[in-house]
C-alpha cells in the first residue's frame, strides 16, 4: 500500500489510495519532536482491509525514523496504540 506524506505548516496527513478510496490520517504538529495524531477517516468500503492499521504503522514508522512523539488524540490510533505495547518508544 502506497501512503503519502502532506505535511503544511503546523500538520499534515498520511494518506493511501485504495481501490479508488482514499483514507487518511491527519496529524498537528505541536514541536519538532512532537505531534499530535487527531483524526483517522476510511471509507466503509475500505473498512476492514487493513487500511486504518496500515496508516498507524506508517506515522509509528515516521516518528522512529524522524525522532519525535506521538500523542494519540484520534480513538481509532489510541486503540491501536494500546494493542501494539511495541509502540511505546514513540506513543506518549
């Protein structure tokens, strides 16, 4: 699965193109080492395909590789976030 990076300013999305759906998650970034996962949206047809799993793994892999935290405001990646204790070293 192909997932994108668009970040502004102050925060971005990751987004994945599937199947002619796009999901995303988007984020704020409060500092240079932190930020902030606020919302997961994927379309009731790409539901249970993995998409939403796929684009936590991907803003996990993001924090380790640019050194920052997470935070997870958005229900969808808190949850995640509980069932990977793997995820610690990024998730606040």
């Amino acid at each position: 699965m192909d997932i994108r990076n668009e970040e502004g300013a102050s925060g971005g999305r990751y987004a994945a193109e599937v199947e002619g759906h796009e999901a995303e998650m988007t984020y704020s970034r409060t500092s240079p080492k932190l930020v902030i996962i606020d919302h997961t949206a994927v379309p009731d047809a790409l539901r249970g395909k993995g998409v939403g799993q796929a684009l936590a793994l991907h803003a996990v892999e993001a924090a380790r590789t640019g050194g920052w935290k997470i935070i997870p405001l958005c229900p969808f990646f808190k949850a995640q976030a509980q069932r990977h204790p793997e995820w610690k070293d990024v998730v606040n």
